[in-house]
C-alpha cells in the first residue's frame, strides 16, 4: 500500500522494456528464485541418468530451453 504522501507521477513511472524486464524479470522468463528438486539428470562421468537433489533457477531454465528449440 502507498503512503497518502506520495504522487501519482511517483507511484507510476514510464519505463523503458528494459528497464520493465530488470525491474520485473519474472513476468517476462518465471521465477529467478532459486528452487530445490530432485530430478533425473545425465551424468557424463559414468554415462548414466541419476536421480538428485539439485538447484536451479527456473527462469534460467526457460531461456535456455527456449534457445534449444528447433526453428522453422
């Protein structure tokens, strides 16, 4: 909630996308917490799927999965 003090110019700025996305990352890619979950990963070492505990960042997540995807 606002103060009563505070102007309308104060409480709504214009912003820039750029400014609007490194204000408000998770509106555009999710979450940019860091989460805990165990899940089926490759581990290169011995060639196989393990199920771990791991972090990640969600947010990280879906950029890179979008990049992977094939184009037309």
């Amino acid at each position: 909630m606002t103060s009563s003090n505070e102007t309308v110019e104060k409480i709504y700025q214009k912003k820039t996308l750029l400014e609007q996305i490194l204000l408000r990352p998770d509106t555009y890619i999710g979450s940019v917490e860091t989460f805990e979950q165990y899940l089926w990963v490759y581990e290169s070492k011995t060639k196989s799927m393990q199920y771990k505990r791991i972090k990640y960042v969600p947010g990280l997540f879906k950029i890179f999965g979008k990049s992977s995807l094939p184009t037309k």
